[in-house]
C-alpha cells in the first residue's frame, strides 16, 4: 500500500518535471544566451546557427562550431552566420570569413578556454583563430587590411571542419 503509494508520487513527479521540461524546450522557445558548445555568450553580430552531426544549435562564432565539430569527429553544417559589420542574418554561402588577424571574436575577459573547456595559458582556444563573417567581400577586405587575417570563401572555411 505504502509502496505503491511513493511509486505513484514518484511517476508523478517524472511526469510533471517531464512536462515542465518539454514545455520549457518546445513551447516556450527560450531565445539562447549562451554558445551550446562553451557557453560563453552569444553576440549578434557574431553568433552562427550550426548542425553538428544532425543537432541543431547556437555557438558564439563559426571558430567555435568547427572546434566542436573536429573534437565530436561529426560533420558541421552552418546554417546561419551574422554580418559582423550590420548584425544581419546571412546565408554563409555566399559569406566571407576573416580569419585569424588580431581581432578577438569571442569575449572572454582575455582568459582562454582550452579543449576541455578550462582556462589555460594562451596556447588553444576553441575560439581561436577569430572567425568574422560578412555579407561584403568590401567589408571583409576592409576588415582584414585594420585587423589582419585572411578573407576566405565558405569553401575555404568549411574545408577546416575534417569530418564531413
Ligand atoms: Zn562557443
């Protein structure tokens, strides 16, 4: 009697965090605020909408989706980039990327973030080397003659990510 009375409670109690749960995730859409794959916080002009290995989700930079991606040993499909210069949404394919260059794409307090997502000497951040995307090719030129780095097609970029 006792039992069956906490086995009810406890199924209760699954169910209910189980719907809280899925209308947390499903209904009530809660916009992101941080990178899936390191939690740092997302930028508009900067955050990029990713498929790794089928799953959808919002990093803080390309860098960090392809970082992700090479360390699952799954496939990285970018779905969205945003114009680093208007904070737009774009197609990445028609895109074009600055690479490495002295400008920090990720905002973290100058304190680096290795492989396993703790903080190290500047030696590897998942972040690194910065990855800006424009809508322009212009932009992008202007963009790598201030900060350095090189432009690169989405093609070129993509050939980073080593499982597809
Ligand atoms: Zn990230």
């Amino acid at each position: 009697m006792n039992i069956r009375r906490i086995a009810f409670a406890i199924i209760l109690i699954v169910l209910s965090s189980a719907v809280t749960f899925g209308w947390y995730r499903y209904v009530a859409h809660p916009v992101p605020v941080a990178c899936r794959y390191c939690a740092r916080p997302l930028h508009s002009n900067l955050m990029v909408t990713a498929e790794i290995g089928g799953k959808r989700a919002e990093a803080c930079c390309a860098r960090c989706a392809i970082s992700e991606a090479n360390q699952e040993h799954k496939p990285l499909r970018l779905i969205t980039v945003h114009d680093y210069r208007s904070g737009h949404a774009i197609s990445p394919a028609g895109a074009w990327f600055v690479e490495g260059g002295s400008a920090v794409s990720c905002d973290h307090d100058a304190m680096p973030m290795n492989e396993m997502k703790g903080t190290d000497a500047m030696a590897f951040d998942r972040c690194t080397p910065s990855t800006f995307a424009f809508a322009e090719r212009k932009d992008a030129d202007t963009f790598a003659d201030r900060n350095g780095g090189s432009v690169l097609s989405f093609a070129q970029l993509m050939s980073e990510a080593r499982y597809q």
